[in-house]
DNA sequence: CACGTTTTTGTGCGATCGCTTCAAAACGTC
DNA sequence: GACGTTTTGAAGCGATCGCACAAAAACGTG
C-alpha cells in the first residue's frame, strides 16, 4: 500500500525518553532527539506530532519498563519488610551506581512539568498511584502476617513509604552516603 | 566617581530568583529576567555575568530567606515534636496554597541541575546539611526532653525526618489531599 | 564645569530553538 | 511496471536563545 517504516517505534520512544530522563524537558532539543532516536526531523514528527506529545509517550514508555518493573518487585513473594527494603535499596543504588544516570524519570517529570501541564500531571500520577497501590498491598500483606502492627491505614502506611522513597531518592542528588541512606530505610521500615 | 546604579541588587536577585523559582533554569529566558527584574542587559550581565551566576545568586538569596525561616521555625521554644510538625505542616500548605508556587527552589535545583554542576551541587548541598543540623538539633532536644527514644542516633533520624519531608514537597505536585499528605507528617513523627 | 568612570539604553549579533516543507524513495496493488 | 500512498532525507523557515557592543547618560572629583 504504501512505504513501510524503517524504525521501530517503541525503540525511538525509549530513546527519547533516555533523553528526557537524563536532560529534562527544557534542556533537550529536537535535535537531541533526531539524533538519540536516529529518525529524522521529519519522520519523527510525522510520527510523535511534537516535542511534547513525544515526552508523554515517553513517560508512559517509562510505566511500562520501569513503574512496571518496581511493582512486580514489590508483589513478589516473601516477607513484606523485605520487599520494601529490596525496592528501596535498589532504588538508591541505581541512583549512586552511575553519575550518567538521573534518578527517577517520574520524579524529574513531577518537578519540572507536573504543575504547568494537566496532561503531564494526569500521567505522573498514574505513575504514583500505581506504585502507591502495590505498596498498599505489600503493606496490608505484612499487616496479615503479623509483620506490621495492624492498627494503622495501610493506605496512610503506603504514603508514608513513599514519602520516604521519593524523599531518598532526591537526597541521592546531593548524598553520596550510601550508608546514610540504608539508616533511613531502615528507620523507616521499622516504624511500621 | 562614576554613575550609581539606579536599582538595588539584592530586589534585583530576589526577581530573578521568583522566575528562576517558578520556571526552572532552562524554562527561564534572559527575555525573563531582563523583565522581571527590570533591568536592561547588559546592567544585568554586567552585574551578574552570566544566566548561571545568576542562578547560583538566586540559590544563594533562596538560602537567606526560605531555608534560614525554616531553621528559625525548627528551633523555636517547644516541643520538638511540635516544631517539626510545624514545618512539615507549613511546607504543605505552602505548595497546596497556591498553584503558581512552585513548592522548594532547592528541591527544583536539586532535580534540574544539581548532578549536572558541581558548584550548584554543593550551593544544594548547604541548603539540605543546613536543614539536617537543624532537624538533628531539635531531635537531639526531642530526646532529651523525653519526646523521642533515645536510643537511636538523632543523625539518622534528622535524615528520616528530611526524607519524608522532601517525599512531601514532592507529592503535593499531584496529590491535592491535604488530609493524606498531614498523614504522613503524622505517621512520620510518631514513629520517632 | 570639564574629566574619568561606571551604568544605562538600544540594538542586534551568531547560534540554536521547535518545527515545516518538498521532492525523492520505497513499498503494496493492479 | 505505472499508480497511490506513506516515509524518508535535506534544507531551511521564523522565532527566540544567551549575550555583546557602542554610544549616551549620570554621577564624584578636580
């Protein structure tokens, strides 16, 4: 019918959103992005409209992968303490193993676009709440095995942990403690 | 000796730290700041040198006020527990008061450009230890007074709390339940 | 009130921004 | 293999970016 495409999709989204994660919105230029995705100008905005359509593709390409990946780790089996100290750890070591790389996509998108963009605000909070529901379950599973004192919310438990995981992970920007940081994991897992 | 300045600097630093503030570094045109501050530019870049200077001005009359208020706040008369709720209190209902504000300068700084400048890095890094010796401070008083156990390193804790806080200042970006996040102050300190 | 010094004002530099255009190229279909 | 359709590649659009420059203006000093 007509001329087939030469790229694959859901590649050059991943490589936009390796873009936006590392540089943000602002500081990624279209021309970052034709090269990153090796499309050119004008197949990519055949393809994705503009700039910013692209950046909610690539936030939703990030739920996929990687808020996907944090709540198949959180459900799996095993004591619920241990389950939240794994995704916590793992958290901060992605975030002190490589200078390259920039933390949290969600957490970059929440503070730079989250408050100007309705659209972009719907989407991290679909992010959020995702998480936030898996550590509602995880919560609640701990609660039925007497992990947890079963007197509290598990919905205000969960904010509360990821209170303090969004909280570690801005605080690896400017710790380089590892330590310091597994102390407040633990502090906080045992206050539950 | 030569012709005064017409404007003052420090008004002139506290605009361009709204915009700074409210836009983000990228998002922040010299267009911007030649506006908001009402100087010409070349007063500016004159002044100031250049867009990044400017930044780091900006940070630094951001710790003058906003981070030397909260230091103040926690070492009020008291209980410790009071103080800090207080702060966590005040930092909620100053990001869900107005949706112009931004939330935390440093927060923003942390996530835009901390891991990209070292000198902007360590500018953030002043702001957060500040903050820290002033939260282990009034632990360390929570402890003495009988507020808090005293078996735990107040350092640690001071971290705890300064997690949660930021995790707070980050979900008020999508979450509007003033009730879910005092919650979490809640939960916080009464795990301490 | 001329002089030296610094700031201001106005203009605009070269580069880059997000994005568009257009013709050539690459298919399936007949 | 001509046709219709879509993608690709190259070029470049107007606008804006961060910043610089030259001349005029505003002072303290002699």
């Amino acid at each position: 019918m007509a001329r087939p495409r030469k790229f694959d999709e859901t590649r050059a989204v991943t490589a936009a959103m390796n873009a936006f994660w590392r540089q943000g919105y602002e500081a990624t230029s279209t021309r970052d992005l034709t090269d990153r995705t090796g499309l050119g100008p004008s197949s990519l905005y055949n393809t994705f409209g503009d700039k910013r359509q692209l950046y909610l593709r690539a936030l939703r390409r990030y739920y996929e992968t990687n808020t996907g990946e944090q709540t198949v780790l959180l459900a799996e089996p095993g004591p619920a303490k241990d389950r939240l100290r794994a995704w916590m750890v793992q958290a901060i070591d992605v975030d002190l193993s490589d200078p390259e790389t920039a933390g949290c996509f969600v957490l970059n998108a929440m503070v730079e676009k989250a408050d100007q963009d309705p659209d972009i605000k719907q989407e991290v909070r679909r992010h959020v709440t995702t998480i936030e529901h898996a550590l509602r379950e995880t919560v609640a599973r701990g609660q039925r095995a007497g992990e947890f004192g079963p007197e509290r919310d598990p919905a205000a438990v969960a904010r509360q942990v990821l209170s303090a995981y969004y909280g570690l992970r801005l605080l690896t920007r400017v710790y380089d403690d590892r330590q310091a940081l597994l102390d407040v994991v633990d502090g906080t897992l045992n206050a539950l």
